[in-house]
C-alpha cells in the first residue's frame, strides 16, 4: 500500500510561570522545545517482481518512488507544540501502467510496462499535530488533522493521543486514538469497463480495434462498486518502563477496525474455470478484486532496549498480528547504534518478517468464479521477507554549520535492502537534515 490543504488546530491555555513569594525569585519553566525546529526528509524506493496484482498475480512489479518532506515544529510557549508535516510522493510504477495496458506503443503484455497516463502519479499530504505539555511534564495531551490525496482517492484522517509519566519519569502509558475517511474514485481493468451497467459490451471501441484471441466469447464477472467510501478506526496502547540504569523495555497493543470498500478495484483475477481470452500478449480479466467490506486487525508487541557501554545500544523489538481474513504474522527486529566518534553513528539492522496467506488469497488462475471472494495480490499471500539496513547519523550538538538563519543538528542516511521469497525485492535509501532556527 492521498491536494487539499486544511488544518483545524485547537490550542489549549497554559500556565506562564511560578513566582516564588519568600524570596521574589522567579523560577521558570523548562520550554518544551526551546525553538523552531525544521526537517528536510527524502527517500528513494525501487522494486522489482514478476507477481503484480494489477494483471492478476502475473508480470512486471517495477517501480520506482521519490518521497520528499518537510516537519516544522513550532513553540507556541513554553508548554506547546505546532508541528507541521507536508510532503508528497511521485512514483512511476510498470505494473500499474498495466491498468490500461492497450495504449502504449508495443504490444500488450504483462511484463512490460505500458507507457500510458497511469503509469504515474502522485500522493500529497498535509498534517497538522498539536501537542500540549502539563506544567509538570508529566502528562501529554495532542490533536492531529491529515488530509492526502492521490488520483483515485481522498482522504480524511484525525485523531488524538494523551501520554502519563509516573514514577519520575521511569513509567509512561499512553493511548492514541485515530480515524480515517477514504473516497475512492473507482478505477476499473479497462476491458472490464465496456461491461458496465451502461456498456456496450464486445461491441466497444476496444473490442472493435483488436482482436480477440483464445476464448473470443469474453464475457467477465464485473464487479462495480456502489460504496466507495472506507473508513478506518485505530486504538493504540503502549506501556514502557525504565528497568534498570541500562534496560527500558515497552509493551504495545494496536486495534483496528476498517469497514467499506477494502478492495482494490484496478486489480484483475484470472479463474481456474474460464477459459483464457487475450488481446495480443494480455490475458483479458475474468473479474476484478473482491474482498470483504470489513477487516479486524490485531496487533501485540514489545521492545526491548539496552545500553552496553558508550559504544554499544542494542534495540530490540518483535509484533504478533492477526486479522479475520486469517493472516498472521511474525516481526523481528534487531538495531545495534554504535558510536564510532563524538559525532558520528552507525547503526546496522535486520528485520525478518514471515505471514500466512489471506484466506482469499490464490495465485494466478487458481481461483474459482464459484468462489465468494478472490484476490492475486501477493502483499496477501504467504511469505517471509528479510531486510538488511545500515544507517549512519551525524550530530552536532552546538550546530556549528549554518545556512542562512537555519543551524544544522543532525544528518541521517539509511540503506536498506529487502527481499521476499516470492521474488520481489526493493531498495529503499532516505536522509534527514534536522535545523533549528535561530
């Protein structure tokens, strides 16, 4: 697995400061962040596969993505936080090119990408987050606001969260709460769109310039969704702890629940009962995508973080998920920061991540047209996966280097490579330069 732009920020009152009768001192408080901070965040993804569920689990996964962003965080006083989050996502994808893979100027086929308008797009999104500090610290409340946009779809997302430290500061729970409300703008298979309630059938401009080969009686399920809407309810809890001078450990638990159109409706399904019909080198869809209209998910996890000596910190963490389409899921991960001078760190890791299939799940040409639901999309099949990272990061604590009125603090560069056992693999690299404003 998105060009409005509107906030609604509600601000809370705070306390200035504490005067001291007995002796007129003034004591303040420490602020919260003592002045504005800027990140500039950029990444770069590649993949590459042979499983793209645009053409039903068959052909070309290529695709390429540039993610850049930038996080304004404002001191509105000494006790909150504006933080601005804008950014946008420019991709070229082979496989979703494949959505109309007639208008491109060689013949049709899966595994080569079709050089028409939906061979790219671009996601934009804009979120508002306030956070609201207690005098004392030790309670957190924050609000937050997103919109996003993509070519087919619109989304709305809010929620909020509130943090509780106890224990000088060695116990925090908190509780987030989120909501978000998607509409889609349907985009269909385009040999399936002639069979719409108001098509024309084997009588379309389609079928009249090309010829059908195979099973020249096509006649598809098509399934047009009248609900394009899906909205989707989380409720996340984390428990961390302090364990000992070099221990913190924390336990989390995630619940969500989605409802509306959970299919993806672009994406083809070929039967083990129909015989094949093909347009040069692409096989025409026997249906589109259908899954359930809701989905619970469950997810519990856990970290564990130790400090070895001032070279060494190991970071651990492991999730259990389930859902009711039946995927389970297994996440490790390992990171080990190590500092190799005042200034630099680098910072190896590896994730090892294993699911089974969705229980409507099958590959090319292995469903049914019997069947109730039915999806080729391998992101729900049964899979491990490996991803090998090494991070580096530069810290400058007195922000020595300046352009214009903005004084660097930190750089951050990440490589990492990723690999499923279905085949697919992808490279990932990003960087962060963090800024305080002076």
């Amino acid at each position: 697995m998105k060009q409005i732009t509107f906030i609604i920020v509600s601000l809370f009152g705070f306390a200035g400061f504490a005067q001291q009768a007995t002796d007129s001192v003034a004591t303040y408080k420490k602020r919260v962040l003592e002045t504005t901070e800027v990140d500039f965040l950029a990444s770069y993804y590649t993949q590459d596969g042979n499983n793209a569920a645009v053409s039903g689990g068959i052909g070309t996964e290529k695709l390429t993505d540039v993610t850049p962003t930038i996080v304004v965080s404002i001191p509105l006083n000494d006790d909150d936080v504006l933080t601005i989050d804008g950014g946008v996502s420019a991709y070229t994808s082979a496989s979703s090119s494949n959505i109309n893979p007639f208008d491109g100027n060689q013949p049709a086929d899966p595994f080569v990408e079709s050089t028409g308008a939906s061979s790219s797009d671009m996601w934009t999104n804009l979120t508002g987050t306030f956070t609201h500090n207690s005098d004392d610290r030790n309670k957190i409340w924050s609000t937050k606001l997103s919109v996003s946009s993509e070519y087919d779809y619109f989304s709305l997302g809010f929620g909020g969260s509130y943090t509780q430290l106890f224990n000088e500061k060695n116990t925090e729970i908190s509780v987030n709460v989120n909501v978000y409300l998607d509409t889609w703008n349907s985009i269909y298979p385009y040999e399936l769109r002639p069979f719409s309630e108001n098509g024309s059938g084997l009588n379309s401009n389609l079928f009249n310039a090309h010829t059908i080969t195979g099973n020249t009686n096509y006649a598809p399920i098509f399934n047009e969704f009248s609900d394009e809407s899906r909205n989707s309810y989380s409720l996340g809890l984390s428990f961390s702890q302090i364990l000992s001078k070099r221990a913190q450990g924390s336990l989390l638990v995630d619940v969500v629940q989605q409802q509306g159109l959970l299919s993806t409706p672009f994406q083809r399904v070929y039967f083990a009962d129909v015989e094949d019909s093909f347009i040069e080198n692409f096989q025409l869809a026997d249906a589109n995508e259908l899954l359930p209209d809701t989905r619970f998910k469950l997810a519990l996890g856990g970290r564990l973080n130790y400090y070895l000596n001032e070279t060494f910190v190991f970071r651990t963490y492991y999730r259990f998920y389930n859902d009711d389409w039946g995927i389970t899921s297994h996440t490790a991960k390992i990171e080990i920061p190590t500092k190799i001078s005042s200034k630099f760190t680098i910072i190896p890791s590896y994730r090892f991540y294993s699911q089974s299939a969705a229980d409507y799940f099958a590959p090319y040409e292995q469903h049914l047209s019997t069947d109730q639901f039915y999806t080729s999309d391998y992101d729900l099949s049964k899979f491990t996966a490996n991803q090998y990272g090494l991070g580096v990061t530069y810290t400058d604590i007195f922000t020595g280097f300046h352009l214009w009125k903005l004084a660097l603090k930190s750089i951050d560069l990440n490589y990492h490579y990723y690999e499923r056992n279905t085949g697919l693999n992808a490279n990932i690299i990003s960087g962060g330069f963090n800024f305080i404003v002076y």
